[in-house]
C-alpha cells in the first residue's frame, strides 16, 4: 500500500503542476519522464500512464470533480482536487485491467473518508444514468459513452458498494473510543427551584377601526391651479395683443400705399424719432436699437442681407406698380372688396364647419364610452372562461407527473436486475483485458525510454548552439561614423546638395511665405474694412422698410376690426342643431347604462339661462374668428412683428 500511496502522490505532484491554457501534453510528459529517470521502471512507467490518461481525458475528469464538488463536497479542500481526478480515471478507464483486488490496495493507500465520499457519488446509478452520461456524450458520442464507460460502471458497481461499505467500517472502528476499565463519572442533576408556571396573558380587545370618510368631491373636479393657469394665460395673450396693437399705431406712415382719390393721412403727434443709428459690434452679429424701444435686436450677417434683399425686392415691385398706374392701369379697388366679402363667407363657413366637427368629436366620445363598457364586460366573461381552462390544466399535469415517477421506479428496478446476471461474462473479459494491458505496459515503457534518449540530444544540441550565439555577441563591433555636412553625398541624383546648403534654402522659402501671408492678411482686413460698411447702409435701409411695413399693418388691423364688428353674430346651422340633439340622447344614453336602477328626470333650461349661454357661445366664437383673421393677414409674422416693435 505505501508503494502505491507514493506512486499516487507524485502523479498528483505532476498533475498541481500542469496548466491546460499554457503547457502542452506532449511537451509536459517529455518533461516529467526526464525527471523521474532516477526511479524504477516499473514505478515509472505506472506513474507515466496514469499521468498520460489524465491528461487524455482531462474534459471528462473535470466535469465529474466539478459536479463532486458542487453537490456532495463542498466540505473538502481544494487541494485534494487531483486525488479526485485519479481515483476517477482509475475507476472509469482502468479498473478492467487493474482488476478489483490492486484497485482496492490503491484506495486503501488514500485518506478513506475521502475516497469512500467521492467513490460513493461516482458509483451512484442515478448519476451515472442521467447527468454523467449526458455530459460525456457531449464530448465522445453516446453510444461509445454508454458501451465503453457507463456500462463497465454499472456492472462493477455492487462490489465497489461493499468495499465502500467494508472502509466504512473500518472507520467507524478507528473512531470510536476505547474502553476503558476505570469507572466513569456519572454527573447528578442539581437540585435547583422549580419556576412557577407563567399566566396566561389576558387577552387584548380588539380594536375597532374608525369609519373612513367618503371620497370628496374635489377629487373627480379639475384643481384650481389649473383654472388660475387658464385664466392667467388668456389675460398675458390679451395684453400681448394689446401692445401689438400699440406699437403698430406708432410706426413710421411715409411708406403706407394709397389708392386714388384717398386723403392724405396727416398726423402731426405721430412722428418718426429715431434714438440712435445703428450700431455693428461685430461682423457675424449687429445690433440696432428700434424707433419705439431702448431693447436692442442682435441680427447676424446672413439675416441682415437676406432681410435687405427681401425689401429691395418690395421697393421695385411697388415702383413698378406705380409706374403701370402713371401709363394708365386701373383700379382695383372693386375685386378688392368682392374678394373681402367672398373671404368673409368663407370664413363663417369654416367656423361653422369648425363646430361640426368640435361635436362631431363629443359624439364620437359618447360612443366609445359605449363601447369600451361592452369591451369590459366581455374581458371578464372571458375571464372566467381561462380561470376555468387553468384549473383543468394543473389537475392534468398533476396526473402526469404521477404516472413519471411510476416508470421512473420500474426503470430503476429492471437496471438492478440486469446489474446481477452480468457477472459471470465480466470474469471472462476482466482476464483479457489483463493480458493486453500488460503488453501495452511494456510497449509504453520502451516508447518512452526512445522518447527520453531524444530529448536528451536534443537538449545537448541546443546548449551548442547557445554557447555559439554568445560568443558571437561578445565580439567587438565598431558603432561610430564621421558626417561631413557640407559634403555632397554623389549618388548621381538630379538636385543633390550638402546638410548646409539645404539648411540655408529651407530658411529662404520660410521667409518668401512669411512675406505672403502679410500680404494676404492685409488683403482680408481690406475686405472686412468694406463689408462692415455694406452692413451699416443695410441696416439703415432695414430699419426704415420695418417701419413702413409696421404702419401699414396697423392700418389693415383696423379695417379688419371694423368690418368684424359689422358682420354681427354668425347664423345656427342645421348641422350643428342635428349633433348637438344626438350628443344629449347619447349622453342620456350613457347615464342610463351606468346607474340602470336610477334613471334621473331631464331638467328643463330656463330661458334666462339659455339666453347667457347663447350670448357667451357668440363671444367665443368672434374671439376664436378674431385670432384666425390676426394669424392670415400678411406681414404679422415672428420678423415682422419684431421689426414692427
């Protein structure tokens, strides 16, 4: 047994030794047999072939040790992971040719407690049949796994049950203590008081909770925040049209177009004052201060010349119009008004059909209030139709899994059956396969002493060639070298000059560009000089055109007033008077279907009350007309607004 508990210990020397992601097979077994020369050949070549076979099949090693490790050994070190390794590939791939009895000597030669714990969960049928097999036919094909591996497992696992058993017990024997022929002490109980019996705790009252209040009414209703939001808004964009409104009535009137026969405008109160001129504080971004206004409005270059071109281009239109009415145009001052009054009809059709469309829109709300109640009783019918499918469904996999562990039992039951009528074949092959791997054995054992020869010549040649390198690399060398600058080199080249020459011309281009960029650095200052001043008379011609524009403005504005507060109220239309009765019989509708028990009495509108609503629905509707009107008459845009300002 000591004989085999060395030759086992070295092999796990080795195998500590040995990284798969760095060393190679073939390489670390020339290494190891080189260095165990000193032992015998027998002692050498046992070591030799089970390195050899752990190394081989390493992969399937590992996934047994890792799995021991997860599930039965989590108490055992980590150091004993080789142990594992060997006493697995000793029971998987060699246990035919040792045979039962040097198997035996070879566990007997290891801690018991452990090997009896890893050989237990090796041996275990339920491992071998379900993970173990499937594991290893990932690497090797399954039938190869179950005929050469788990099959020879299985047949040998009753006598590996007994040895377990029998080391077991030779364990348990050494544990436990000896007897002893001197009396044993016996403690005595001590005579201590004996408590009272605790009371039973009074039981506590259970408390009554106190009735919760109703849900309040502010709860469903929209917060006051947001109405003071509301309200807030509408008097900032009332305000902001009013000094819109402002500032258009104090603009400049020299550009305002006339048509014949029309007064000239004189208003002596309303002149055009300008603060300042206009100021560039840089060339990507000016700023001039408005007629009406000390804030000053920041432009780029872009916006001012395209801002200048867009007026240059209404000064020649409007020249060219004059122009066609001094060679005898005519007038169009009657389309001008046909096209006001058709733009007006337009106009109170789209509110009108602006009001359809708002109740249109609340129909269509009642109607899917409707449907979405249908929806949700559908949802729950369907409901409870899948509570009932869910139950039926566990109620038949129950059934199943009880019939699974049924066969499960029988397929364990006829495994042991078959386990006992294959020993008298086992003897047979056990006494051939021992012939063969003795003569294995010998082959290993001449194949690696030629191996071993080799490597040593190998070894002789190459500290030769060592030696020879450093000879080589301790002989003297000349490193220096004299460089004459001023001198040609004389290969034969067109233009080949000296290190000097070459120096003196490249300071001499430096110079000849650095006389270029002032010249070009003066050139671009000139440049900027005369586009700053093409911005300043931009600027100034900008200014006066917004002016002009604004004045004008305020003049349609209030035309277009005039004539608003002219139209009067616009007329009921049938279409509106049609879904505004639908809307109330749907609503009515909705309310029966949600209280089904309570069906509340329409109420009657008073005619006062009627008469408020109408009056406030009108108002609405001029505002909302007003605001379209502002938003489509020309030149009220974001820019013009501003250069009206």
């Amino acid at each position: 047994m000591t004989y085999y508990g060395k030759c086992i210990e070295m092999v796990m020397k080795h195998l500590d030794r040995f990284q798969p992601e760095k060393d190679s097979p073939e390489q670390f077994l020339e290494a190891t047999a080189a260095s165990l020369q000193t032992l015998s050949p027998q002692k050498q070549a046992f070591i030799m072939e089970i390195l050899s076979g752990c190394l081989e099949y390493h992969k399937l090693l590992t996934i047994v040790v890792d799995a021991f490790y997860v599930r039965d050994g989590r108490l055992c070190l980590r150091a004993d992971y080789s142990l594992f390794e060997v006493i697995c590939y000793l029971a998987t791939f060699q246990l035919e040719e040792l045979g039962f009895q040097l198997f035996r000597d070879v566990v007997r030669s290891q801690p018991v407690h452990k090997v009896c714990q890893f050989l237990r969960f090796l041996f275990n049928p339920l491992n071998l049949g379900s993970w173990i097999k499937d594991e290893w036919s990932l690497v090797y094909e399954t039938s190869h796994v179950k005929e050469n591996w788990i099959d020879p497992l299985m047949r040998w696992q009753p006598e590996i049950q007994e040895l377990i058993d029998q080391l077991q017990g030779e364990l348990t024997s050494q544990l436990s203590p000896p007897k002893s022929k001197a009396k044993v002490t016996e403690p005595r109980e001590l005579s201590l008081t004996t408590p009272r019996p605790r009371a039973i705790p009074v039981p506590e009252p259970v408390p009554q909770v106190a009735k919760t209040r109703p849900v309040p009414r502010s709860t469903y209703q929209a917060p006051k925040e947001q109405r003071l939001l509301e309200m807030t808004k509408r008097y900032n964009r009332w305000k902001a049209e009013e000094l819109l409104l402002q500032a258009n009535f104090e603009e400049l009137r020299c550009a305002v177009p006339r048509s014949r026969g029309e007064p000239q405008l004189q208003d002596s109160k309303k002149k055009p004052r300008l603060r300042l001129p206009p100021r560039i504080l840089k060339a990507q971004k000016l700023t001039f201060y408005t007629p009406n206004d000390n804030a000053p409005v920041k432009l780029n270059t872009a916006a001012i010349l395209r801002e200048g071109a867009l007026y240059q281009r209404q000064v020649e239109k409007e020249l060219q119009r004059v122009d066609r009415l001094v060679d005898g145009a005519g007038d169009f001052s009657e389309f001008l008004e046909w096209q006001r009054r058709m733009q007006a009809k337009d106009r109170e059709e789209q509110l009108a059909a602006g009001e359809v469309r708002r109740l249109r829109g609340k129909l269509s709300h009642e109607e899917a209030v409707l449907a979405r109640q249908q929806v949700a009783r559908e949802k729950r019918r369907t409901a409870e139709l899948k509570k009932e499918e869910t139950a039926e469904l566990m109620q038949r996999c129950a059934e199943r899994r009880l019939q699974e562990e049924k066969s499960t039992k029988e397929l364990v039951e006829q495994v042991m059956e078959t386990q006992k009528n294959v020993r008298v074949a086992q003897t047979e092959l056990r006494k051939g396969r021992r012939r063969i791997a003795q003569e294995v054995t010998e082959e290993n054992r001449e194949l690696l002493q030629r191996s071993a020869e080799a490597a040593k010549e190998e070894q002789r040649r190459r500290c030769t060639l060592v030696s020879q390198l450093r000879a080589l690399e301790f002989q003297p060398t000349r490193r220096g070298k004299l460089v004459d600058l001023t001198q040609i080199p004389g290969h034969g080249l067109e233009g080949e000059m000296s290190v000097v020459e070459l120096r003196e011309r490249l300071a001499l281009l430096k110079e000849t560009r650095r006389r270029q960029e002032e010249e070009r650095r003066d050139q671009i200052i000139q440049g900027k000089r005369a586009k700053s001043q093409e911005l300043r008379d931009t600027v100034e011609q900008v200014a006066l055109c917004r002016a002009a524009m604004g004045r004008s403005a305020a003049l349609r504005w209030e035309e277009k007033k005039a004539r608003w507060a002219a139209a009067g109220a616009p007329s009921q239309d049938e279409r509106v008077l049609e879904l505004q009765r639908r809307i109330q019989e749907k609503a009515a509708e909705r309310r029966a279907r949600a209280a089904p028990g309570h069906v509340p009495a329409p109420r009657a509108v008073r005619p006062k009350q009627r008469a408020q609503l109408e009056a406030q629905r009108r108002l609405e509707l001029e505002r909302s007309r007003e605001r379209w009107l502002r938003a489509q008459q020309p030149g009220c845009g974001p820019a013009r607004r501003l250069g009206a300002a």
